[in-house]
C-alpha cells in the first residue's frame, strides 16, 4: 500500500516524499482513512510505530480547507489542540506537524511549561490554527485568556496513558469542558486502563478502535489455557466447555471448512446455538451470521482462519481453538480477537497428542509456556505425556494438580490463579530482533502485526456485551 492510496492530498504527498516515508506503517493504514471520515478515534499504539503521522496527516488534510495565507489574526483560530504529555513529546509532534504541514497554508505552535509566556503570547495573538500543548501550560493561556479554543475542530490526546501517570487527567477533563462538543477526537495510549477507558467515553463519541498489537507479542490481559484431549474427544470437550459457561459468547477457531460445518452442527444438535463462517459461504450468509453473533442471538461462532480475516470484534470473552493452528503466528492473530483494548480475556486451546509440536512452535513464538490444564474426563493421560517429552499439566475441576513430567508430588499448596503462572516479562526485542523501542522502519513493518479493532464501541451508556462487526471492513487481516 502507498500513501496515495490513503486518499492524502498532494501537498501531503510530496511532504512524505520528502521526508522519504516509501509506505504507510500499519497503524498509519488503519488511522488514516478513519480519521479523514471525521470519525473519533482510540488509537492502541505506542511511540515507534508512526502513529504521529498517523493522526497528524489525516488532521492536517482536514484543516486544508482552511489553509489561508492571511495576515488578519481572524482568519487563523485555534482549529486543532493538540495535547501531550511532556514538553519533548509536544516537542517532537510539532516538529512533525511542521514538516507534514510545510506545503499547507496553516500556522502551528508549541506551548509548553517552564519557559517564559510572553513568547507565546505573542504567537497565539498572531492567529494559529494547531496548537501543540502540555495541559497545564495551557490551562495557564485559558486563565489568563490568551487562547480562544471556541473553535476547535479536532482534539488529539497523546500518550493518554502517561498523561494519567504525571496526574494530568483532572486538567484534562477541565480542557474538555472548554471545548465545542461538536468536534473530533483521537484519544492514543500504549496501554488502556480503567481510568483511560473512562476519559475515552467522556471524551470519545462512537469511537473506531485502532490498535496496533506489538509484534509476536500476546496481551497481557489474556489468560492463556490448554486442555489435553484426543482429537475424538474434543467435541465433547467443547461442549462440556460450553455448558460450564453458559453465558459466555465464543469464537471458535478450526482448520477446515468440513471440520467448521460439522461441528456448528453438532453443536446445534446439543442444544447450543451456533454458525460456521468460512470460504464457501456467500457474503450475504456470513453477513447474517456476524449480526446475530453480535447481537448475542448466536452463542457460538466457528470459523476458519481465512473467514476470520477482517473479522471486527470488540470484547470478545474468549476465543477457542479446537484446532491449533499450524503457523505459530495465526495463534496471536486468532486469540488478538479477545482481551482487546484492555479487557479480559480468554484463550483456551484444545490440543490433542497429535498436535504438541504446534504447540511447542507456538509457545517458542510466544516466549511462555501455557498452562495445561486436563479436564477430568477428557484427559488423555498418558497418550498425551508420551507424546513429546515437556507436559506440566494439572487437573481442574476438584482434581489435584500433578506435575507428570517432573515427578514431583502433587501440589498441595493453594491453587494459584492462571495469569500468575506466566512468567510475564514483556520482550522488547522480538525472536526475530525486531527493536520496538527503536523508530519505525519500513523494511520491519514487512511483517508486523497488525491487528485491529475496528468496531464502534458504541455508545458508552449502551449495556455492554460481546460485540462483533463485520468482515473485512478496513481490509486488514
Ligand atoms: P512515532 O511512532 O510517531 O514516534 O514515529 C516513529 C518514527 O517513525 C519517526 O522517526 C518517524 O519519522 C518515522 N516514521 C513515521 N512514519 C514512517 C513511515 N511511513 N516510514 C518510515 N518512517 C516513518
């Protein structure tokens, strides 16, 4: 994909050329587009991933319409606020606005704290359409009435995640009070907490989630499970899974359009409502069956890797694989459909004897090993240690935990929660040296990650609930 195709005006055009960008990084593919609609947005990316001219070329295009080369303070109001947590970060998405804009007709300034007002006093008087600010410098200008935000189209908060760290998030709700309600917001935060998710639907109208998933990396919000099982029983398995949980929505992962039809049917046959999407359905089908999936009516959804491509969730619970994958990376792609945007999430996998050396590619590419837990019943005891040599499973269910591997006795200690047993420590580098704390480089992105929400999350006073929208929206995998 290039920057043309995005849809970005010349004058954009030739300021990437010329800051000799070949191709949109993946966050810039998603936010682009969306944000040239006028829509809000909650962008998941961190710094690294060109998120800035992510949300600065399609803000700057859409205050192009402005552009004017006039000298009357009048003609040049506060358009865009821009707001950062530190005054280097204010810093460096000026200086990005600055040379995205140098083609543009548009005025642009930084205020910051700790440096004297009067110089940006000055600015502010001469008419400038982006301001770049930390809060409370600008709070400062808004007490003493030297800016004017009673225009202002678009509003982006950077690094929302910090802000809330430096204690900024009181001075930020009283920005917001400040500003016209009719307007655009892009809220950006490496990570989203309760509190974050708050400001966002304070602040965010019917937001389009974007986020871009580090690569080879898992969220941390997923607790992670495999259960044995033969491959003969794993229907069962499943709807043992299903009855345990009867209020819980799931998507459910195979490896074949065969495997995916029969088992939608069988599943029907037990009396749990459940839909197949894979290739050989029409658009129309897998239309109908992504609405009443995300209108709660289906329970269960089973589909192919392929189907899955595009397939928008927000707040999945869980994810099932009753196949494994055979590429280690659909794992993330397939499981990135729960736990999104913070919340919890689910990701159960259901792994025959058969299928162990999957299991070990993945949990190589994942850098963790994932608990095993054998649900009494289904457990295909020994059939399943012999295979392969590494198994530490346990027993759920009231049964003891055993560690068959190492011959140690039977856990008597407490059970300990899931998540707590995977070694967390978040790899900066990547198995395949990929540096994500180093800027974006083209060549890298080849094969990035990038996953991505896509759907509304709605109405913040709307009840919330599993939510899927529909395929192939933005064209992402
Ligand atoms: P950011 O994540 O916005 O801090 O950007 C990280 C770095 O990536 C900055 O140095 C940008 O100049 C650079 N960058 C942004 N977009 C691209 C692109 N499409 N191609 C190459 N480099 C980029």
């Amino acid at each position: 994909m290039s920057f043309a195709d995005l849809g970005l005006i010349p004058e954009l055009l030739q300021a990437v050329a010329d800051e000799g960008y070949t191709e949109p990084t993946p966050i810039q593919q998603q936010a682009v587009p969306v944000i040239l609609t006028g829509r809000d947005v909650m962008g998941g990316a961190q710094t690294g991933t060109g998120k800035t001219a992510g949300f600065t070329l399609p803000l700057l295009q859409r205050l192009s319409r402005h552009a004017n080369t006039g000298t009357s303070p009048a003609r040049h109001p506060v358009r865009a606020l821009i707001l950062a947590p530190t005054r280097e970060l204010a810093v460096q998405v000026f200086e990005a606005v600055a040379g995205y804009g140098r083609h543009l007709a548009l005025r642009a300034t930084c205020i910051y704290g700790g440096v004297d007002m009067n110089a940006q006093i000055q600015e502010l008087r001469r008419g400038i359409e982006i301001v770049i600010a930390t809060p409370g410098r600008l709070l400062d200008h808004v007490q003493q009435k030297t800016i004017n935000l009673s225009q202002v189209e678009v509003l982006v908060l950077d690094e929302a995640d910090r802000m809330l760290d430096m204690g900024f998030i009181p001075d930020i709700r009283r920005i917001l009070t400040l500003l016209p309600t009719n307007r655009q917001s892009l809220l950006f935060s490496a990570t989203f907490s309760e509190e974050i998710r708050k400001l966002a639907d304070q602040m965010l109208k019917n937001p389009q989630l974007i986020e871009v998933a580090r690569r080879n990396t898992v969220s941390d919000t997923i607790t992670h499970v495999v259960h044995p099982v033969s491959a003969g029983m794993k229907r069962n398995l499943l709807v043992h899974l299903l009855r345990h949980q009867p209020d819980m929505q799931m998507l459910v992962f195979v490896d074949t359009k065969l495997v995916c039809g029969r088992l939608a049917h069988f599943l029907e046959r037990n009396g749990i409502s459940a839909d197949a999407i894979h290739g050989d359905k029409s658009q129309q089908q897998r239309t109908e069956t992504l609405d009443s999936f995300k209108s709660g009516r289906l329970r269960v959804l089973i589909a192919t890797d392929v189907a899955a491509r595009g397939l928008d969730i927000d707040e999945l619970p869980c994810v099932i694989n009753y196949e494994l994958p055979h590429t280690a990376e659909d794992y993330i792609h397939r499981i990135g459909r729960t736990g999104r945007a913070g919340h919890k999430g689910n990701a159960i996998s259901l792994v025959s004897p058969e299928e162990k050396h999957w299991l070990a590619d993945i949990q190589k590419l994942i850098k963790f090993e994932i608990p095993q837990e054998a649900v009494p019943g289904y457990d295909p005891g020994a059939e399943f240690a012999e295979t392969g040599s590494h198994s530490h499973a346990r027993r759920i269910g009231g049964g003891r935990a055993e560690h068959k591997d190492s011959g140690d006795k039977a856990d008597k200690g407490p059970k300990r929660e899931r998540h707590r047993e995977r070694p967390a420590p978040r790899a900066v580098i990547a198995t395949d040296g990929f540096d994500f704390s180093k800027p974006y480089e083209p060549a890298a992105s080849q094969n990035a990650t990038a996953e991505s929400a896509a759907a509304p999350t709605g109405n913040p006073n709307s009840p919330r609930r599993p939510l899927a929208a529909l395929l192939g929206g933005l064209g992402r995998k």
